[in-house]
C-alpha cells in the first residue's frame, strides 16, 4: 500500500524521517540512529534479568552448606555430589524414675527415709535407661551416690544418737 500523496495522512507506526515522531531518536545530523522498535545494543549487550555480567564467576570455595541439595529438577554443580538432608532432631524423653531418684534423694536431707528410697529408684532407671535408650543416667547416678551417702550419714547419727543414750544411761546408773 502506498501512502496517499496529499500528505496529510501518516502511519503512525513507521514514522517517516524528519516528521518530528515522538518515537525517532536524533543525531547530530536530525536522523534517527536506529530502527526505534528495536532493542538498543548488540547481542552481547543484552543479557537477560538477573545474569551475571559477562567475566563474572562466584568467589572460589563457594558452596551450598552441607547437607542439602538443589531443589527438584536440578542438578547439582559440577564436581559436587548429591547430598541428603540430615534427619530431623527428635530428642529422647528422659527416665521419669531418673527423675523421682534425685528428688528423693535431695529430699534425704530433710527425711531421712527417702534416702534410701532414693538410691533404689536410682538403680532402677539406670537399668531402665540401658533397655530403652532413654536420657537420664546422670540423674539416676547423682539419686545413687547421694542416696546412699545421705543413707550412710543418717545411718551414722542414729548409731550416735544410740550411743549418746547408752552412755548416759549407764552414767545415770552410776551416780
């Protein structure tokens, strides 16, 4: 199609040069430099969003931390094996009968009865902890030791407590 030689009428989408188009880019000499529909720059200076300029490589070392692996669909960098996500974390409940041997034990310092007491639960949950797995044995082992020490003392004051009674009776006895 030719354009009507009136010249009133224009394509306004391929302007004509020299009609003072919004769209034409000037020079020093009143021409447009390029086709204005058209990506400025070469090949090579157009790069997509968010590549990387040309010469740019990561700092070397640089790594995904271990332990995980690209997304679904991805392969992983080049000389690096394909790594599995570690377990989660579950931790282990901890011996309940742990628990009851320290606080009886502890509680041997008031009572003297639950000293003993204290020291028995002890040595059930250690040999429950051992068939279970479970957490705890630092606890059982502090409810023994202190168990039987707190045993042992009370042991020794009731045996001085006889002693003191038996040597004032005997001395009552004498006077």
């Amino acid at each position: 199609m030719s354009q009507p030689s009136s010249g009133d009428w224009s394509d306004p989408y391929h302007p004509q040069p020299g009609s003072g188009s919004v769209h034409e880019q000037p020079t020093q000499m009143g021409y447009p430099t390029a086709d204005p529909y058209q990506p400025a720059g070469s090949a090579e200076q157009q790069q997509s969003f968010g590549s990387p300029p040309p010469g740019y490589n990561p700092p070397p070392g640089y790594s995904p931390p271990p332990g995980y692996s690209p997304p679904p669909g991805y392969s992983p960098p080049p000389g690096q094996p394909y790594a599995t996500a570690p377990a989660p974390y579950q931790p282990r409940s901890t011996n309940g009968m742990a628990i009851a041997s320290l606080v009886c034990s502890l509680a041997g310092l008031m009572v003297c009865l639950s000293a003993p007491v204290g020291a028995i639960l002890g040595h059930i949950a250690r040999k429950q902890i051992r068939e279970r797995g479970e957490e705890g044995d630092g606890m059982a082992l502090a409810g023994i030791v202190i168990g039987w020490i707190l045993t042992g003392l009370c042991g020794l004051g009731v045996a001085g407590y006889i002693t003191v009674i038996a040597i004032a009776i005997s001395q009552e006895g004498s006077l």
